[in-house]
C-alpha cells in the first residue's frame, strides 16, 4: 500500500497502539520491538541525558519511540534507531 499519508498514520496508531509504526515515502512500516536487554540501556541513556539537559534547560529529550516528521517532500515519520 503506497501514498498513504500522516492522516492515515495517526488513525492506524490509535487502532493498533500496540505496534510502532514508521510513516516512509507513502508506506506504513511496522517496526520490530526491542529486546528486553537493548530497551534497558535505551532507558538508562534517556535517564543520564534527562539529568543531564533538564536542570541545564538545554533542550528536549526523547525516548525511541517518539515519531518525528522529515523535512522532505513525502512528509515522512520516523523514529530514531535506538
């Protein structure tokens, strides 16, 4: 299925919370979960980067699965390879 749009995204996100899904040149990707060892020391890096920015106010900090929409022509959403 191409030429799918954030709309289309933002619908099947609410139907299947359960899954991670990038929005990429029209098509829906489902990604892969992480492993249990991999999501730890995601979560460990989020949390010495939060103590780290936060009282500094140096910006945001977000974890994998926060989606971001590419400056490009398809409108893409990905979210960072953790």
């Amino acid at each position: 299925m191409s030429g799918l749009t954030v709309k289309d995204l933002e619908k099947l996100q609410v139907d299947y919370p359960d899954y991670q899904m990038e929005l990429v040149g029209g098509e829906i990707i489902v990604m892969s979960p992480s492993g249990l060892e991999s999501g730890e020391i995601g979560s460990a890096i989020v949390a010495y980067l939060w103590n780290w920015v936060r009282p500094r106010k140096l910006g945001r900090v977000i974890a994998s699965s926060g989606g971001f929409r590419l400056p490009n022509p398809d409108e893409d959403i990905s979210t960072p390879d953790s």
